[in-house]
C-alpha cells in the first residue's frame, strides 16, 4: 500500500481492510482469516498499523503481527514462547521468546478450508 495523506487520515482497521482488498488473492483471504481469529480470540484486542505497513493485534500489549510475503503469510506472536502449542503450530525463533506460527501458503487455504480447520485449535492465551 503505497503512503498517501489519505492513509494518514485513516484507523488501523481500515489500513488492514485496505490491505487485504489490495492483495486480491488467497493472502488477503488467509489474513482475513486470521484476523478473525484474533479478534474471537480477544474481542477486545487493538487492531495497529506499524512499520511501514504491518497489521498488529495488541490488548496490554503485542499479541502478533500479520505480515504477507509473495508465497506465505506469517503470524509472529511477541510472547509466543508462553503459548500452549499441543498441536505443533508454530516454529520458534532463535531468541527463544518469540513464535512464528508455521508458514501458510496457497495450498493450505484450499486443502483446509473453513478459518477454524485451518490452524485447528489455536489457543492465543497461556
């Protein structure tokens, strides 16, 4: 999305509506996705807009981040280490603090359908 004045005029959850309009293809659908996800998670998170374009969920402080790359979208959670992964979701960094929920690509979104099936039982809250 490129910056403009009408970006500078608009909330974070329109920046991240935009956003996902603007992709046009199956990474604006899974972020769509995720994002509700977050939101059922944590009815009361902050949607943010940071760093040059990335969606961030926040209540208290950074939940995750959204970003979309050219082949995956990626959610980092800022204390993904605390999280229960019973279901093997997510890859750990190197910090040891920070968790990347396992690369979605193209073919997850078609192979498993509905938002629930797609990451199956993420639990955000330790």
């Amino acid at each position: 999305m490129k910056k403009s004045e009408s970006q500078k005029s608009k909330s974070p959850s329109q920046l991240i509506d935009a956003r996902i309009k603007e992709l046009g293809d199956w990474r604006g659908e899974m972020l769509s996705r995720l994002r509700t996800l977050v939101k059922e998670a944590d009815p009361k998170v902050v949607e943010e807009w940071k760093w040059r374009g990335v969606p961030v969920w926040s209540h208290d402080g950074m939940i995750c981040t959204g970003e979309t790359y050219r082949n995956v979208v990626k959610m980092t959670f800022a204390k993904g280490a605390a999280l229960k992964d019973r279901s093997g979701l997510f890859n750990s960094s190197l910090d040891g603090h920070r968790r990347d929920l396992q690369e979605r690509r193209e073919d997850d979104l078609r192979q498993r359908g509905g938002s629930e099936g797609s990451f199956g039982p993420l639990q955000l809250r330790s």
